[in-house]
C-alpha cells in the first residue's frame, strides 16, 4: 500500500509538472501548422531550426483540420505560419481575413501559378508546390480482367468498370472537389454533371478522404482510382502494381499554399519562415520525403519521378471563381442533389 | 478538496480509551471555516493572480506586481482596479468566521462565497485579452478598455475557496444531512461540469442558431434541423438512400444490442463457468478496448475487403465472388462490435458478481429449473447492467467516428458528417451544430428509454447480512449459448489481432509481405548518443506525452466519474435527474465538436488554457467521466445503503465511509473506470485533433497522419506498441485495485458435454 | 460505562417528503437509561423518527435534542447514536473484529487499541473466538450480535435498535430480546427501539410511543398502554381486543355504569360522557362456561378453536358480534359448534374515551 501510494505521488508530481508548463514563450521561436505529411514536415523544420536557430514547434494536422483551428483560435491565435496543403482552405482563410498579407522578396523566383495564387489572395496565401489532378489503375487487375487501359476522363464511364472507379466525396474531400471543379472548366457546368452521373454507376464508393482511392487502388481494392498524380507515385515507388495516367482530355491541379496567421505571436520569425520556404533549398525537401509534388520556385530541381507538368495537358485553373465559398457551395449544393444520391 | 474538508469538518481527534468515546458532539462547531478563508486570503493576497508562463525567464520580476503580481497588489496599485471589488466578499467571509451564532454565519458564509464567485467571474469575463468584451460595457465605460490575461493560480484557488464557503454555509444550514463533504462535492462537481462540459457546448451549440455571420436566424436553423438529408426514408420507399439520422440509429440499436449481448455471454463464461481459457478470454475481450481506432477497420479490409486474405480464400476454394460488402454497414457494425463488446463486458461482469446467490438458490428451491431461475431472477436483476451495457454502446456507436471514416463506404452516419461539416470541404459549423443536436437528442431518447425500463424496481444484491450461497451454475443451454456467441467471437477478434501483429513487422499488408522492422526503427529507434540513450524515432514525442497525459487523465476521471456516481446513487437533492443528465451531455456529443468547442472556450481568458497538456486532460476526464459515473451508479444500486448508513452513525464522515465501504465494494467499477479512461485517453481522436500542440502531441493524431498519408506499415507499428503498453498498465491497474472481498464462495464448475 | 446515559427530546418535530409526511409534528422524551419502543404498523412513520434520531434524515422542522444539546442540524456522524440495523449492515469486505474495530478505528483510535475494544464487546455479545470469520460465514443470530457489538463499541449516548429481529426465528428472538434488554439495562443505556411487533414492544420496553399516521397515537408503560389504551386503534394495536359497543347509562364520579347487549358492568368512565360508547375487551378477559354465570355472560357458539399448547383460542359467535376469547386455563376443549356461555370480568374491559 505504501508503494503504491508513493508510486501515486511521483506519477501526480510529474504530472502535476507538465500541467504547469504554459503556453510557449514568444521568443527565437516560430509555431508553424504543417499540413503535408510527417516526413516531409519534420525535415523542413529541422532544416530551418539548424539555418536560422529559431526553435520550432510544428503540429501536422489536415488542411481542413487547420482551417477550422486558426478560424476557431482567431481571437488569440496560436499557429503563425500554416504551411502546406491543399490551396481551398488557404483561399478561404485568406477570403475571412485569417491570414495576413505578405510579399516575400522571393516572390519573383516563383512559377506563374504560385504567383497566381498569391495574386488571387490579395497576398494572403502563396503557392508553394502544385500537383495535377489524374488517375490510376491496379495494372494486375485490368490485365485479369482484360479491360483496356483507361486513358482519358471518359475512358471511365465505360460499363465495363461497373463498380470499379473509387473517388473521394468532395463534400470531405478538396481532392475531389478539384475533380468535380475541373470538369466543370473541361466540359461546362450541365455537361459535367451529365459525366458525374454517368460515373456515378461505376463508382463504387465515395470515400472521406482524397488519398484514399489511391491506397485502395494499390491494394486492389478497387481497379481504377481518382486522386492526385502524386498520391498514386507514392504508391507506385513503394511497390504497387498501378499506373498512374493524367487524362487525355485535361485535368485541373491543386496549389500547396502557406499562408501566415493574422495576429501571429512571432510574425518576424513567420516572414523569414516563409521566405525561406520558398527558397529551391527548402523546396528539394519535398522529394527525399517522398513528395512528388512539383515545386513552385523555378529553379527547384524537380524529382524525377515527378509526373512532369509540362507532359500534362493542365487546364487554366480558375482558382479564384472556384475558390471561392459561395460557389464552392453552390457546386456541393448540386452535386449533393444530382449525382450523391441517384440509384445505381 | 479532501484535505480542506476534512479539516474544516472534523475536529474528532482521537481520544484516550479513558475517555470512553470517540464521536463529538457540539454541533455548533460542525464546520470550521478558517483553513478556507485563511487559503482565500492567500490566494489573493499572495498568489499570482493571472496565468504564468513558467518557461519565461522574467516570470517573478517585479513581484507583487508585474505579470506574477498578486490581485490585492494589482488591485490596490490601481494596475488591476477592478480586481478591487473581490475584498468585499472577503471581508464578509472574515466576518462570518467571527460570528458565534451558527444561523448567522452560515448565511453570511453562502453570502460571501456567492458573492465571491460572482465578483472573480465577473471581472475575469468584462475584461478580457483585447479590452471590454462587451459592446455595452464599452460604450459605458468608453475606449477599448484595460486588458488582463487568463486566471491564474490565484485566481484558481480563489474560485475554490469561495465555492467551498458557500458549501460550507449551506452544509451548516442542513444541506444534505448538513454534510460538509457531500455539499462540497456536489458543488464542486456541478461547477466543473458547468465549466467543462455546459460552457464550452453552449459556445457552440449556440452557432447551431446563427447563420455564418453570427446572426441569430431561426428559419435557418428549421431548414438545417428538418432537411432530407438527414431524416429522408427514400430507403423504405425507393432505392434512395436513407437520412443520416436514422443510419445513426438504426446502427446504434444493432451496435447496443450486439454488444450487450456478447458483453453478457463473455461475462457468464468468466464468472459462472470454470473455462479453461478464462485468462486467454479474458485479455481477447480486452484487447479491442485498447486499440487505436482506424487499427481495427484497417484489420478488416485486409481480412475482408475485395482483396482480403479471407475474401482471396474463400474466392479460390469456394468460388464465392469477391465483393465489397464490407464497406457500409456490415463493416461499421463489425468493427464497433469489436470495439465495444468489452465495455459492455466490463459493466457486466461486475454486475454478474454482484448478483446475491441466494436469490437464485431462493429460485431454485421453489422448484424452479435452473433455466427459469436464470430467465425469471438472474436476467431481470442484470437489468441495470444490460441497460447500462446497452447504453453505453449505443452512445459509443453514435459518437465512434474512425470506424465509419475507414470503412464506412457509402453509409453516413452523424459522426463523420458533421466532421466534416467542421473541417470539410465546405466548412458550416453551424450545420455541424445542427447535426450535433441531433445526435445529443438521441442520447437523451436512450438516456430516458433506459431510466424507464430499469424503473424504480430496487436491484440491491450486495446486503449487510453476507450471503452464504452458491452462485448457480450456468443452465446448459445458457452456457452453450454464450460458448457459441463467444467463443467464434474471440476466435474473430484473435485473428484481427494476429493480423495487427503481423501487420507491424512486414512491409506492406496485403501486398509485399517481406519481413522487415522498418516500421519499428523509423517510429522507435533508439541510439546510444553522447549523453546517453537518445529516442530519435519520430514516434517518440508523441508516445511520451500520450502517456502522460493520459495516466494524469485516468486517476481523475475515475476519482470524479466514482464521486459522481456515488452522489447520484447515495444522496438526494433538488435537480438530481437533471445533474445526472449534464454528466452524459460531453459524452454524447461528437468529439470533432468538443474540440473545436473547447478552442471556442478555452482559447480566451479568463479560462485561457489552449496549448497546455491540461486542456487535454480536461477534455479527456470530461470526456470520460460518463463511464466512471455509469459503471459506479450500477455497482452502487447493488449495494445497499444501510451500510453507508451504519458506516455514519459509527461517527465516519462521508469522505471516511466512501474511503473505507463504498470505495472497497465499488474495486470493479474503479477498475473499468481506470482502465476506459487510460485507455480512451491512449486511443481517442476526434476530440483532440484540435487540441494538441507542437509539445503535446497526442499517439492517435500520428497514427491518423500516417494512416492518411498511406502509411499503414508504420500506423499499424504504432499501434501494437501502444496495444502492449495498455495492457501493461491494465494489468498494473488490476493488481493496483485488487479483488473485491465479498466473502463469497467461488462458483462450482460447469461442464459442458462435448456434444451440447 | 462510566458515563451517565442521555436523554433524547423530540420538540415538535417534522419530517416531508415532497408532498408526503412522514413525520407529523411529533414531540416526546425518552429519559436517560431507559428502553422506549417505537411501535406502530408499517408505514406511520416509526423508522423515519428513529432515522431522525440517528441523523440519517433531517428534520423539516422541529427540534432534536440529545443530552439537551441541540442536534437538529448535525450529521450522522456527529451525534454520540449508533444503530442497529435491520439487515444489520454488516460490511461484507471486512471480518467479524474488522466490522466491530471500525468505529474506534474512523475515530483515529490506535488500532491495536480498537481492536481490544472490539474483542471486549465480541466478548459481551457471547462470539469471542469467531472474531476473523466472514458475515457470510455466520448464522443470522451471530450476525445480529456482531451488529450489536458494533453498535454497542463507542458505548453511544443513545443506541438505536431498527426492528432488530425481524430476520431471526421465533425462538432465537425470544432470547435476543431478552439479551438486549440485559444489555441495555447491564451498561445502562438509552435505548430507541423501532418494531411493528406488539408483543416484543410490551415484552422489552420501559415505555412505548405508538405511532400511527406519521403522528403519536400514545405514550406509557406497557402496563398503561394495555390496560387504559387512549383510543381504538392503540386499544387494538396493543393486545388484541374485542371491540364492542356498549352503552354508558349512569356515571358515579369517575366511574360508570355500562350497558352491553344484556350485561351490565361498573368501569372506569375515563372522561366518557352518558351515552353510546366504545368498549375494549382484552381475549383474556372472557371466560367460556357451558353454564350461565349469572348477570354477566351472554350466550355464544364456537366457531372455530386453536390449540396452542399453553392456551386455547376461540372464536364465539355471540349476540354482541363475534368474540375472540383465549382461555389460559385449558380446562376442556370445546369443539366447533358446541353451545356455550361467555362470561365478562370487569378487569379486563375497558371504556376508550371518545
């Protein structure tokens, strides 16, 4: 008995310990919202620590998990750089008034759609990596199955791939929320819910998260899945039997954005952060990390196993129209109404 | 807490023999107030008033003033003027404590804590981090107004000593048998639940009313609450799918009921049979409990999935075609089977022991078979039990949100929509609210259906007279009902298991199955650096501070979940039911929503505790409380409360009886209380994917990023080490615990025939 | 056993539930050393004033004293009371010297010096050597006396008995009642002592408060309560008793002169005025004769008789209703049907004031 009370005492001491330990202090350090995967998150922190000595603290969460913290944490914000992810929720924060204005003295280094990007925002949020949007096959079960070797957008609505196409629910998901803002731009608004539908019979399941058609593509769990072209290579490098292809037809992408959070504690540290991370040294982080998104700083070598941009046919992206909430709302709105629910 | 009451209520020292008795008797003297007010004082005089940062250098400069001054410091310097205020609630309490005559000065004392309470909560909510918090305040007032950061240790204590003073007062006016103890929990539970579960819920629930401008408009929330999405029945009229709501329910009800049932067959088999495995049982029934969510749903693609080793097996022996079955329904439904059926194990189990033998042996002598003994004494006496069991899946179901995320298929249920109404594509927080309430009104619909099938029957087993009976054998077909149940079940969960198992050392499950410890090595290397070890895995971090956080949260929802219980069962007082129902409310409402409520709440002073380990200990002790406060409310309604009483009228105060008959009689509760939360605090996601911070990062958000990013060999890694560690400290709980002595005889074997 | 025992005083006390009364506005005294029984059917209210007592219920209104200090607003745990109770409340976690060793050992009393004290009231409740067994493992008798020896350890101001032998077999309470009243009467103790048996009341009490409907039906010896019940219910309660009415013809100072059916009797008035009146006649008080005795018998028929070893019981059929008679003095046996007269004694009827 006596053990285990002094055992008590020690655990609520320590315990005790760590509960008093506030809120970080506010100097030499930098609070950063890393929404890229872990391997990638860790070395760009590091590296930055060991260049410039300010100690960071960095929390990986989802983009959409991001935006709702700094909404939540507005008036006291926490975060002061949110790097990385999907660039919507950069958009609208930057539409809230959550983020800040910058222009980094980097800005001419960048490719035109980062620039875009930033240009889009009134300078709230700049691009830092895009990838195009696309999809991929399990090549061992279109073989199996004799099927010929999808190629474009409507090599999909084939019947043979009945229940064989995984998407993402764009509801959830901003991956798929490209695709659906994509075809709008390819084919007009009432032609590309006419394709939805049409879709809508061989897909087998929305999934919650963008990724995940093409985790399910790898393990044949489905045969076709539609994602990012760089989610499918990272598949492809860990082994998988797939092919990852970018439609014949077009295809829109995604601008990985940072942004830096209004009333940020430590803005000085936040504008070195985010000059530095649009330096071709940070950027080459990316591909070690097995990120094979294509950076925004021209002259950031570009990993080879990189779907190259300039063999995909992009479309001209009009991010600030679909970036915008009302019609992102709008779009979701509809696509809840006329596709999500329709019989098979 | 313990400490000040016992101190402020018993003077009962102990006597020499000569003296002959050792109870006291001069009633005026029942309360003694001068340690609180004596601690008030120093709270306020002494104490830094607002919250510190322990890690800046210049944390005491400047003392009593500056950022570590105390309030009468800051006060009086006119710094902090409206701090000032807080002296005259003081100066009552000082008053009362001068005061002989008893009726007086327990009223001045209610007066006085009141008044107290109202003047730190006042001040601390007017005068907030940018100014005036309220536009009324500032036009009278006028400009942006002083500022002030969040309370501090001072301030804490403060808030303590008033509310205590105040229960000391109302104790002194024959409040609860005029038992300072009882008062004073119940005050101090009510207030942590107004803070921590009312506060926090109603800044959000509110949102559910607004429209994104945070405009009240009433229409809007009509809209939201009646829309077809979630209550549309297009799938009883037509080939369209069904509303989320009734998903939600439809799938609670089969969940509950599973894992009741399942729940019960493994308790029979544990307590009333002499199986061989019992042990190996035991920790199989377990194990899901302490499995990291998404874990399990990831078991069951790899077993069932198009390509799942099962589904490839039974494709090429028995040429049943592959199909995705498991995504939607089935798939939800099996994997919280698996993941609840223990917690209904563990309220049942101890309701099992609990059931008198007598009664059953009462049953069998008026001839009745063991069959109808067990239908007609023991299954209506598990009645609390069963409802408890069954409530607690129903609401697990409803809240669980990793398992519909990985396996849930075209199947919607409230908890990923409104995850996704938060942190979505198209952000609504008021429609995450609207689907909250839903939700919470379901809670409240099974809350209710169960306080109305248990009823006002009496369940008391556990008397003062000691039982001298045998528990009765299992009747035959009992028994090999729940060995049919259980077994196959446990043979279900073992191969998930050795699955999750295997899963950690290969390369990638399901597709390359090359033995490798890459997993390991990247989460959990260890090198032996200048200084010693060095942990440089990336999991690391994340592994030490989940485990200190949650073996602070653990101990403190059991001591409050218990507490509450035993306030619920044992005493009565005016708004019981409704206080019983606010101790289920953070329970029942989805986690994403906690979160994001408690950043609403707890971002701002004064109750400024965002990026500190113990916002997360918080949500996790009121998070898990419902369960201490449910499996204390069943074991307490066996016991019958002539002990307690006895227990009193041999002069033990309150806190005395608790410590040494209830707490001994309550050991299973304290046990299931301990473990859920531990483990709940190892395993939960949703409600702190918004709380933890750079420092204190929690297991379960890595596991999530990695399962994200596809990198299931490294989540699955995680999540074995964390398996292990949980039951390392089950077992430690259960030797820490130990048995419950009720001086019963041990069940005689039932043996099962080969055949039956 | 020292110290002098202690009174306690009931002034006016009240206890509500909600709408419902459990305790009506109740007053009385029960003096230092002595037993008073708290009798009355289930439900008027009896446990409830014991709890009061006890401090396990508060008082709505009302003063409680103890020792003529004012306990009204103390807890349980304050006042110098224990309890006995009726499912004895033996902890089942603790062994027979643990459960008796509590009391002294919540006091903060040494435990190697609580445990003396525990063997010593072992001891005086006849069960030394079975200090470490188990409740479970004790009979329902040993179980009461551990219960006792419990109470009995503080050596309380006043000790409380809550129908105590409710759970023991007619003989076994026979005897525990005696041992109690031994006890209380050895360590000179002040007893409250609840139960719904009026036999066991008349048997162990030095004074009884009848209780009926949340309020004081009566209080006195068992000899006043028998013989000058103050009303019907306590008449009936207390003892059986036929109930009759008589008529009172003529009153001679406190006496009177009574009329029933054809018999006329000289009893005490108690305060009856000329005029119909109720009359309580105690079984034992009928003679049954197979001849007329005189001016005071009536005629009956036997209806129904019990042989119960020491006396006969039978119900007569008779003018003046139907009457229960025990005949202590088993002369003969008369069989259902047999004709027979009942004769009236004036010692055992009584007039119940109106």
């Amino acid at each position: 008995m006596f053990l285990t009370r002094r055992a008590l005492g020690v655990a609520f001491s320590a315990g005790f310990s760590i509960v008093l330990a506030g809120p970080v202090a506010a100097q030499g350090q930098l609070t950063v919202y890393c929404s890229v995967q872990e391997e990638w998150c860790r070395p760009m922190m590091a590296a930055f620590e060991k260049e410039t000595g300010i100690k960071v603290s960095m929390t990986r969460k989802s983009s959409g998990e991001t935006y709702a913290q700094v909404k939540a944490e507005s008036a006291n914000p926490r975060g002061d750089v949110w790097w990385g992810g999907t660039g919507d929720p950069h958009m609208q924060a930057a539409e809230e008034g959550l983020t800040e204005e910058y222009k980094s003295p980097k800005l001419t280094e960048l490719n035109d759609w980062a620039v875009r990007q930033w240009e889009g925002s009134k300078g709230r949020t700049v691009g830092i990596y895009s990838g195009a949007l696309g999809f991929a096959y399990n090549t061992k079960l279109i073989a199996e199955k004799k099927l010929p070797e999808p190629k474009c957008w409507a090599d999909l609505l084939d019947p043979k791939l009945k229940d064989e196409v995984q998407v993402a629910d764009p509801n959830s998901s901003g991956t798929s929320y490209t695709m659906l803002a994509t075809m709008v731009q390819i084919m007009g608004e009432q032609k590309a819910f006419e394709y939805l539908k049409a879709l809508h019979k061989n897909i087998n399941q929305y999934t919650k998260s963008g990724a995940a058609p093409a985790k399910a593509t790898s393990l044949g769990e489905t045969t076709v899945g539609i994602a990012f072209l760089h989610d499918h290579v990272m598949m492809i490098v860990d082994g998988a039997p797939m092919k990852a292809v970018a439609p014949c037809e077009g295809t829109g992408y995604e601008i990985g954005s940072m942004s830096i959070i209004k009333g940020a504690k430590n803005m000085d540290n936040a504008k070195k952060f985010y000059d530095w991370a649009l330096t071709p040294a940070a950027q080459a982080l990316a591909a070690p990390a097995k990120s094979f998104q294509v950076p925004s700083n021209k002259a950031t070598p570009i990993p080879p196993q990189a779907p190259k941009l300039a063999d995909i046919k992009l479309i001209n992206f009009d991010f600030a129209k679909y970036g915008s909430s009302d019609e992102r709302k709008r779009l979701l709105a509809k696509w809840d109404a006329e596709v999500k629910n329709l019989p098979k | 807490m313990t400490a000040i009451t016992e101190a402020a209520g018993g003077s009962s020292r102990p006597r020499s023999a000569g003296e002959g008795r050792g109870k006291r008797r001069t009633g005026a003297e029942s309360v003694r107030s001068g340690p609180l007010l004596l601690a008030a004082w120093i709270a306020y005089a002494l104490l830094p008033w607002y919250w510190l940062d322990f890690q800046a250098p210049a944390g005491m400069a400047g003392y009593p003033l500056g950022p570590a001054g105390s309030g009468l410091a800051l006060a009086l310097s006119g710094k902090a003027w409206w701090l000032a205020p807080i002296l005259i609630p003081l100066i009552v309490a000082t008053v009362a404590w001068r005061t002989a005559d008893p009726l007086r000065r327990n009223g001045l004392l209610v007066f006085a804590g009141a008044l107290g309470l109202w003047a730190v909560l006042k001040q601390g909510f007017v005068v907030g981090l940018k100014g005036w918090n309220f536009a009324w305040v500032a036009a009278l007032m006028g400009g942006p107004g002083p500022s002030q950061a969040g309370f501090g240790l001072g301030a804490g204590l403060l808030l303590l000593c008033f509310l205590l003073l105040m229960c000391q007062g109302l104790a002194g006016r024959g409040w609860c048998r005029g038992d300072a103890f009882i008062v004073s929990a119940v005050g101090i539970v009510v207030a942590l639940i107004l803070l921590f579960v009312f506060f926090p819920v109603s800044t959000i629930l509110a949102s559910a009313f607004q429209d994104n401008a945070g405009h009240l408009d009433f229409a809007l929330f009509v809209a939201k609450i009646t829309d077809q999405s979630i209550w549309g029945l297009d799938c009883v009229t037509g080939r369209l799918r069904c509303g989320v709501a009734w998903n939600t329910l439809f799938l609670g009800v089969l969940v509950g009921v599973a894992t009741t049932a399942l729940g019960l067959a493994f308790a029979l088999i544990a307590t009333r049979t002499d199986f061989r495995l019992k042990g190996a049982l035991r920790i199989l029934s377990i194990l899901p409990i302490i499995t990291p969510p998404f874990v399990i749903g990831l078991a069951l693609i790899l077993l069932f999935g198009r390509s799942g080793a099962v589904t490839a097996w039974l494709s090429e022996w028995f040429g049943i075609p592959r199909s995705r079955w498991i995504y939607g329904l089935p798939g939800i439904f099996l994997a919280q089977a698996l993941a609840f059926t223990p917690i209904a194990y563990m309220v049942l189990v101890g309701v099992v022991q609990g059931i008198a033998p007598s009664l059953e042996e009462a049953s069998q002598t008026l001839r009745a078979s063991r069959w109808t003994t067990f239908r007609t004494v023991t299954l209506p006496l598990l009645r609390p039990g069963l409802a408890n069991a069954f409530l607690l899946g129903f609401v697990e179901s409803l809240a669980d949100f990793g398992n519909p995320l990985v396996l849930g298929g075209n199947f919607e249920v409230l908890s990923t929509k409104i995850f996704f109404a938060v942190v979505g594509s198209a952000t609504d927080q008021g429609r995450a609210a609207v689907l909250s309430l839903v939700l919470l009104a379901f809670t409240l619909l099974a809350f209710w259906a169960q306080q109305m099938w248990i009823g006002k029957k009496v369940y008391v087993t556990v008397g003062g007279k000691g039982d001298a009976g045998l528990p009765l054998p299992l009747p035959k077909r009992v028994a090999v009902a729940c060995y049919a149940t259980a077994l196959p079940w446990a043979l279900f969960t073992a191969s998930v298991y050795v699955l999750i198992l295997v899963g950690g050392f290969v390369r990638s499950l399901g597709r390359d199955y090359t033995i490798t410890l890459d997993h390991y090595l990247s989460g959990f290397r260890i090198e032996q650096g200048a200084g010693g070890l060095v942990f440089s895995g990336g999991a690391w971090d994340s592994f030490f501070a989940t485990l200190e956080v949650a073996a602070m949260a653990a101990p403190l929802t059991a001591v409050i979940g218990l507490l509450t219980g035993y306030l619920l069962t044992r005493q009565r007082f005016a708004g019981l039911r409704a206080f019983e129902f606010s101790t289920m409310l953070s329970f029942a409402i989805p986690g994403t929503v906690i979160g994001v409520s408690y950043i609403l709440a707890f971002n701002v002073p004064p109750f400024e505790l965002t990026g500190t380990a113990l916002i997360l200990v918080i949500c996790f002790v009121f998070r898990n409380m419902p369960v201490g406060v449910r499996s204390a409310v069943a074991t307490l309604s066996q016991i019958d409360k002539s002990l307690d009483e006895a227990s009193l009228t041999l002069g033990a105060r309150s806190w005395t009886t608790l410590r040494l008959v209830v707490l001994p009689l309550l050991r299973p509760a304290i046990l299931a209380t301990l473990v859920y939360s531990f483990v709940r605090a190892m395993t939960a996601v949703s409600a702190v994917i918004f709380l933890v911070s750079a420092k204190y990062n929690m297991a379960t958000t890595y596991i999530v990023g990695r399962v994200e990013a596809g990198e299931f060999g490294i989540a699955i890694a995680y999540a074995s080490v964390l398996i292990v560690v949980m039951l390392v400290a089950i077992l430690g709980f259960d030797r820490l615990v130990g048995k419950r002595k009720l001086g019963r005889r041990e069940a005689p074997p039932v043996t099962v025939a080969a055949g039956g | 056993m020292s110290k002098a025992p202690a009174s306690v005083t009931f002034r006016n006390v009240s206890k509500r539930y909600g709408l419902v009364t459990a305790v009506d506005d109740v007053s009385f005294t029960i003096e230092p050393g002595t037993l008073v029984t708290l009798l009355g059917p289930s439900g008027c209210g009896k446990t409830t004033t014991l709890r009061l007592i006890a401090g396990l219920e508060m008082a709505s209104e009302g003063e409680i004293l103890i020792g003529g200090a004012d306990v009204t607003r103390l807890s349980a745990a304050d006042r110098d009371v224990s309890m006995v109770f009726q499912s004895y409340a033996l902890f089942p976690h603790m062994s027979v010297i643990e459960n008796v060793a509590y009391g002294p050992t919540v006091q903060g009393l040494p435990k190697a010096r609580a445990r003396e004290m525990a063997a010593e009231k072992i001891a005086v409740v006849g069960l030394a050597g079975l200090e470490n067994r188990s409740p479970s493992e004790l009979s329902g008798g040993q179980q009461q006396r551990v219960a006792v020896a419990r109470a009995l350890v503080l050596e309380p101001q006043v000790l409380l008995f809550d129908e105590p032998l409710s759970n023991l077999d007619a003989k076994l309470r026979r005897r525990v009642r005696e041992d109690i009243r031994a006890l209380q009467q050895d360590l000179n103790l002040t007893v409250a002592y609840v139960t719904h048996d009026q036999e066991e009341a008349l048997a162990v009490s030095d004074r009884i408060i009848v209780m009926s409907n949340a309020r004081i039906a009566q209080t006195g010896t068992p000899r006043e309560l028998y013989e000058q019940p103050a009303d019907l219910f306590v008449a009936d309660f207390i003892g059986d008793a036929n109930i009759l009415d008589g008529v009172l013809e003529e009153e001679r100072g406190d006496r009177g002169l009574v009329r029933l059916g054809s018999i006329q009797l000289e009893l005490a008035r108690r305060g009856a005025k000329k005029g119909p009146v109720k009359l309580a006649v105690r079984p034992d008080a009928l003679a049954i004769t197979t001849v007329a005795n005189g001016r005071a018998s009536v005629e009956g028929v036997i209806e129904h008789s019990s042989y119960l070893g020491r006396s006969l019981e039978y119900r007569v059929s008779s003018p003046l209703g139907e009457l229960f008679v025990v005949d202590n003095g088993r002369a003969a046996v008369h069989a259902p049907g047999s004709k027979i007269q009942v004769g009236f004694s004036e010692s055992g009827i009584v007039v119940l004031p109106n």
